[in-house]
C-alpha cells in the first residue's frame, strides 16, 4: 500500500454495534478474532457511568470497575497461602508479618501490570503470549502454566477436602470431600449465567466468610498488639535460623502465583471500555489499581488474622505440650501430636485440630467453615484461569461445559487416587511439592507480562517508563531468585541421588528457557544490542498484529 492511503477496517466498538473506521496506512488493523474474545467467557460486559460532577474520583465508576481485583485477590487467600500463613506464626511468631506484607505490595505491583495489559490491549497476557511468540515457546510456555494451575487447584481440592472432614467429624472420608468439592464446584461455576456481578457478589461473599471466621480466631487468640505492628513494620528477624529462612521464601512463593497474572488480565476485558479513548483507557487503568489496593488489604488482613492466631498461641510449643492439652480436653485427635519435645510442626488439618483443643470445638468448626470458603473460592477462579489460558494459548473456542471438565479433570484425577490411597497427613504434605512446583512456574508469568507491558509497539502511550521497566526488572530476578532458592532446599532434602540427577537434568532445560525468555525481555526492556539484527524471529516484531491503541490521540473517523 503506498505511503498515506488510507483503509477500512470494520471491527464492534464497547456497546456491541458494528463501526468502520478509517486508518492510515501506518495503522494496523484490528486481528480478526479480536471482536470474538468476549464470546467464549463472558457474556456481558458491564458498563461504566458517567459522572461528570466528580470528573478526577467517582465512587460510582470505582463501584463499577470493582470486581475483578477481589476475584484476583481469592489467589492470595487459597488453602497454600493458609498453610504459609499458620506455618509462619507458628516457626517465627510475628518475626516475618513484614515479609507477607512485603510480598502482597510485589504481588500488586505485578498484578498492576496485568490488568494494565488486559485494559490496554483488549487481549489477555494468554493471547498476547499466543500472538507474540513462536509456536515452540509458545506451547512450552502453555505447558508450564496448565502445570502451575494444576498444581494450584490440586492445593485447592485439598483444603477442601480437609475442611469438609473436619466439619463431618471424620465421617465423611478425605476422596468423599474431594468428590463433594468437585460436584459444587461445577454448581458454583454456572452462578455466571445469572450475570457477571451477581458472579463476583457470590465470590465477595465468600471472602466476608473468610474475613468473619478468621477474625473470630484472631479475636480469641487475642495477639499482642506490639509485637504484631513490630512484626509488621521492622524488617528484621531476631535469632532467626534455616527454618524462619525457608518459611520467609515460602512465604514469597504461595503469595504470588503465576496464573493469577493470566486470570486478572482477563478478568478486566469485562468492563465496557472504548480503548481508542485515551482517556478512558487511563481511567480504567486507575479504577482497576484502587480496587486492586483495597481488595489486597482486605486479603493481607486475613493472612495477618491467620499468622497472629498461630503466632500468639502456638509460638515456641512442642509437640508434646499440645498432645497433653488435646489429651486433657478428651480430643480423639491428640494422637497426631507425638510425646517428644520437636517444634509443633502444623498444617491446616492440624491447625484445625489445635484450635479445637485450645480454644474449644467452635474454633475448630468455624476455622474449617473459613478453609472451606477458601478452597471453594480459589478452585472456581482456577477453573476459570484454566479456561483463559487454554483459550488464549490454543485459540480454543469449546463450550464452558467441556472446557469446565476436561480442566477439573486433570487436576482432580491425582489428588482424589493420593485421598483414596494415603490419609490426611499424606495429603497435606503435598503441599510442599505443589508449592515448589508451582514456584518454578512464576518465570513463565512475570517474564511475559514484564515483556509485553515495556513494549510501545503493544502498549503505545501505556507502555512502562524507565523506572517500571528498572523496578519491574529487578522485582523479577529477585523472584525468580527467591524461588529458586526455595526449589534448592526442596530438592537437596530429598536425599536420594537419582532424584538429584533427575533436578539436574530438567534444572537444565528449565533455566535454558527461561534464558529465552529472559532474552527477549532485555530486549523489551531496552537492551537492543541482544536482538542481533533478528528480533523479527523472536516474535518481537515492529508491527505486531495486535490491534491496539494506534492513533490514540486521534479521533478515528467513523461511519455507521
């Protein structure tokens, strides 16, 4: 086409009608199926009111864009992060509080990034990824993040299950609670086709439970107030040793999880934004990030709830104190506390045992009810983060029925043979390989939504200034590093030296891609002399066929 013709491109703007607008000739069009995004998952999109009374904050608008932060935020209130969270108060009292607050500011700087990729764009980091990178990493990378979804969701079913035997007293067996929590969640899932808000009320109720439950233990626990703030705000670790170390980096890792940067981005897609509006897209940006502030709080206060409860009572306790304690108030349970004086070590189905014997049966239930609402929560916003990434990975366009299956089935299948074959103890120490494993898998999330979100031809007048493309460069390595360091310690404790070989081998092709991605990155970031002259067959291309905010300061032509 020769310089300054223009074209036609016909594409649907945010009301759903069909629009032709004009372009130049150094504006792409729209991709094909970006009209079609909306149609495999949601099946509205919610608009946004005017206000012109209050043109700089609206609390109408913000109550419009409120939504998918708090589904985002049920990620960091998952059975994992539970687990974390007891398991930190109870090996270092209130010495880490500040590492969990550290790690939720991280875990909101990235999520930043992601809906600021969904907002910008249209297209969640699942299609980018699709559309910017080469079939080869494009699958591998597909491949690591269903595995990090899995891996998640098994944790998920888990906590479930635990809770659903806890409140049956036993009765109910640990596969009986894994089929329960699989039959609810496929209820739970069609609560969609009620409407996309009476969706996100539902998952808004389920984190009130989580906050009323785990706020009735922290008021019975009564926390030094003190030592909390002290905890929370001094970033230092008395007399700590390895096992505060590890807790710290586990911490890092259960906070933030690598499909949750997929499922936000996509989550964003379902406000009615005009994205050739700069202003708009500006505004949704902001909305988007206050109401991921205020949903993270809401979360970081029930983690601190959950720490505190553990801190306060169970701090520097041996296993033989609390098997005495649960002997003495007639707890058929007291017998997984063995008579020797080792550090109590706790889980969340111990953890429930223990406030029974403390605090009495009521502590036991309504903890249960409060691991309950979390497993549920997380489960059905990762089917969905399953759904998003199979459908922007693999341009699948299946029903929500066979998609619904065909994730749950993958992720259920191991962990309702380990319930049937292995009791509660086994169960719950699965928690340690999905932790590790899903800590391998945060490249494959932070590196993508980095990249992407620092490259103008994809983001435009959005794209990351200097100081995001520093900050997000060494939160990533940092990271990365972090976890790292937690596989490490996972793998030498195996003690077994095939199973070395074995991390050798796969450590060897994992850090090889993650190399890869690491590359092209750099070059996103600025560092052009890595591109070699070849950046075209990096995916990385000058013209992407994405469509997004080309002539944004301009007002397209438009006919109807």
């Amino acid at each position: 086409m020769t310089p300054g013709k223009e074209r036609e491109a016909l594409y649907e703007d945010a009301s759903g009608e069909a629009v032709t607008t004009v372009y130049s000739n150094a504006t792409p069009p729209p991709a094909s199926d970006s009209t079609d995004e909306f149609t495999t998952y949601f099946d509205q999109k919610i608009p946004i009111p005017e206000d012109e009374k209050h043109p700089w904050f609206s609390f109408r608008k913000l109550w419009a864009f409120t939504g998918p932060g708090f589904l985002m935020s049920i990620a960091y209130l998952d059975p994992g992060n539970i687990e974390s969270d007891l398991q930190s108060g109870a090996v270092a009292g209130f010495k880490l509080l500040w590492v969990l607050l550290l790690a939720t500011v991280i875990g909101l700087l990235l999520q930043r990034l992601a809906a600021r990729l969904g907002v910008v764009t249209g297209l969640h980091l699942a299609e980018v990824c699709n559309r910017q990178y080469p079939k080869v990493p494009r699958i591998i990378l597909w491949l690591m993040v269903e595995l990090a979804i899995i891996g998640s969701d098994m944790q998920e079913v888990i906590g479930s299950a635990i809770a659903i035997h806890l409140l049956s007293v036993g009765k109910i067996p640990l596969w009986g609670g894994v089929l329960i929590t699989i039959a609810d969640t496929f209820m739970f899932l069609f609560l969609d086709k009620y409407g996309l808000r009476k969706l996100e009320a539902f998952f808004g109720f389920l984190i009130t439970v989580m906050a009323i439950m785990f706020g009735y233990e922290y008021v019975t626990a009564k926390p030094n107030q003190a030592e909390l703030l002290k905890g929370m705000f001094v970033p230092y670790c008395d007399k700590c040793g390895p096992p505060q170390l590890e807790q710290a980096v586990g911490i890092v890792g259960a906070v933030i999880m690598p499909h949750n940067m997929y499922l936000h981005s996509a989550l964003v897609k379902s406000r009615q934004i005009n994205r050739s509006n700069k202003k708009e897209v500006s505004e949704a940006n902001k909305y988007f990030f206050i109401e991921s502030c205020v949903a993270l709080f809401v979360s970081f206060l029930i983690n601190v709830f959950v720490v505190s409860v553990f801190a306060e009572a169970f701090f520097g306790q041996t296993n033989a104190e609390v098997h005495n304690v649960c002997a003495n108030v007639s707890i058929e349970h007291a017998g997984l506390f063995p008579l020797n004086n080792d550090t109590l070590d706790v889980d969340i189905y111990k953890g429930g045992v223990v406030l029974g014997c403390y605090f009495g049966p009521a502590a036991l239930y309504i903890w249960a009810i409060g691991i309950l609402a979390a497993g549920q929560s997380s489960t059905m916003t990762g089917t969905y983060s399953g759904q998003f990434v199979m459908e922007g990975f693999l341009n699948l366009k299946w029903s929500r029925f066979a998609r619904v299956v065909l994730t749950r089935s993958i992720a259920i299948t191991p962990t309702l043979l380990v319930a049937i074959f292995q009791d509660v103890e086994h169960l719950t120490g699965m928690n340690d390989f999905l932790n590790v494993l899903m800590s391998l898998q945060l490249p494959f999330a932070l590196i993508p939504v980095l990249t992407f979100t620092s490259l103008r031809p994809v983001m435009n007048d959005f794209a990351n200034g200097l100081g995001w493309k520093i900050a997000g460069g060494i939160l990533v390595i940092i990271i990365i590093s972090i976890n790292m360091y937690f596989v490490v310690i996972y793998v030498t404790a195996l003690g077994q030296m095939v199973l070395y070989v074995i991390a050798t081998i796969i450590s060897i092709v994992y850090l090889a891609f993650v190399a890869y991605l690491s590359w092209q990155c750099l070059i996103a970031l600025g560092v052009s002399f890595l591109a070699c002259g070849h950046t075209y067959h990096l995916g990385l291309t000058a013209q992407p066929e994405l469509f997004l905010l080309n002539n944004i300061d301009a007002e397209p032509v438009m006919s109807r």
